[in-house]
C-alpha cells in the first residue's frame, strides 16, 4: 500500500518525466561542453536547461545567454586538439545520446526540429568574440550522425579557448538560439595568439535574441526524426577548411509576425 510521501514521491517523479518529454530540445555533447552532465570538469552542472536555447527562460527570469548560456569556463581544461584536426562533433539531449538512456530509434523524437544551420566558431578571448571556421546548413543537428569539422591549418596554440557550436532552427513554434562551448586546448602554429583575420572577422550569425532578428533558418523535411545527415559537399567542404568565411547559402525564413509576443512576454520585453 502507498504512503502519502511514496505517492507523492512518485507524483513527483511522473511530472519530471513529464516535463522531460515536453520540453526536450538538443544540445552538443561531444566535444564536452560547459555545463553537461557528462562533462567531469564543468564549472555548474545543469541537469535541466542543457538542452534549452538561450533566452526561453529555463530556469526562471531570462534563462541561458549569451555567450555559452552563461556557464563559467570548465575547473580544467583536458581536452586537446591540433591545429588541422578533424572533430566529429556529436549531439545528444536529456532522452537520448547519453550512458543508460534509451538507443536512438529512426522515429525517435529528437526535438531537432527540422534542422536549420549549424556554425562552428573559435573565440581565444574567452567569449568576447568568436569567429566562424565551419557550418552546414539544412539538416544539423541529427545525433545519429557525426558531424566533422577541420580546425583550420593556421591556427595558433592556445591553452583555454573555446570551440563554439551555435543553431537556429528551422522548424518549431518559436524560432530558437542554440549555444554549446566547450573549453579546449589547441596544439597549433608557434606564435600569435588570435585568430587569423579570415576567421576572427566572421562572427557567427545570431538570431532570435533580445536585440537581435527574429526567424528560422531553412531546414529538411523530417522533423524530429533522423534526416538524411550532412550534405556530402559540406561534409567535403569541411574537410579542408573551406566552409569558413562570409556565408553566401543562408537565406533567413523571416515570420510573418515581426517578433514572437510569447518569448517577448517571458522576457519581459512588453507586457500586453
């Protein structure tokens, strides 16, 4: 028989759940970011805005800005890569993509909601500024696949910086900024210690933020579900460094309304 504190116990439990299934969106889970679970030397473990965009208000008032959701910079920083190196950058969220979570499924819901575009960018300067070296558009995030982008050749060494990887979506209610950044140590050319000029002045596109416009990106067809993964040419692209510069594919899908009263609402923009 059920005690009152078992059967509220349990309540509890069913709505964590609940709230799990309705508000899963998606994140980066590898390389390991500031404020995951699975991240052993973050600053702040977030167990429930990881997935979340910035200013949706997870959490209570504004939620997660910018930059890197507002999570300080890992305790250590471990991971290292050379200047030329492939990431296979990886995705996951609060259901899926994680040690003891269900297998991913073609038909699982991964709140990826039609894709959009993906920006990788660098910052050496702890998040004042990033610059883009990377991107696919259509079809990122999937965490069915793994999406490779090549630090460029000419980068300097660095001991903390950071690897950046943002969205906007495609498809959803509200159009979204997705933010992940991990804290990395780069092996790279000796001297210098910015990013060269054809990065540094390709800052990542930012949207759907207080100040900033308001839209979707283009996406794919699928939805939630597993797409069809990333345009070989990207993925070819991005082999050699060469999806970098000033972006001459993306075409914002603007709203018909000029700003999302909802997300206005929550972040105390206007209150009518």
């Amino acid at each position: 028989m059920l005690t009152k504190t078992s059967s509220f116990c349990l309540l509890l439990l069913a709505l964590s759940i609940a709230h799990l299934n309705v508000d899963a969106h998606i994140s980066m889970i590898y390389p390991l970011p500031r404020g995951h679970p699975m991240n052993p030397n973050t600053g702040f473990v977030d167990y429930n805005c990881r997935d979340a965009p910035l200013y949706d208000g997870c959490g209570g008032g504004q939620g997660k800005t910018y930059p890197c959701g507002g999570y300080p910079p890992d305790r250590q920083v471990v991971q290292s890569f050379q200047a030329g190196e492939t990431i296979n950058v990886r995705f996951g969220n609060a259901q899926f993509g994680s040690p003891g979570q269900p297998p991913l499924q073609p038909t699982s819901n991964q709140a990826r909601h039609a894709g959009g575009l993906c920006e990788f960018a660098l910052s050496y300067d702890n998040g004042r500024t990033f610059g883009v070296f990377a991107r696919y558009h259509g079809s990122c995030p999937d965490m069915y696949y793994d999406w490779p982008v090549r630090l460029p050749d000419n980068i300097p060494s660095c001991e903390s910086c950071i690897f950046a990887w943002t969205w906007i979506n495609a498809a959803a209610t509200q159009a979204e900024f997705y933010m992940g950044c991990a804290d990395i140590k780069i092996v790279g050319k000796v001297g210098g210690s910015t990013l060269p000029p054809e990065i540094a002045n390709v800052a990542p596109r930012l949207a759907n933020m207080p100040g900033y416009p308001y839209y979707h990106a283009p996406g794919d067809q699928f939805g939630n579900t597993k797409s069809n993964g990333p345009n070989p040419s990207e993925v070819d692209a991005n082999s050699k460094s060469l999806t970098g510069g000033v972006d001459t594919v993306f075409q914002p899908m603007y709203s018909k309304r000029k700003r999302d009263r909802s997300l206005h609402r929550r972040l105390g923009v206007f209150s009518n």
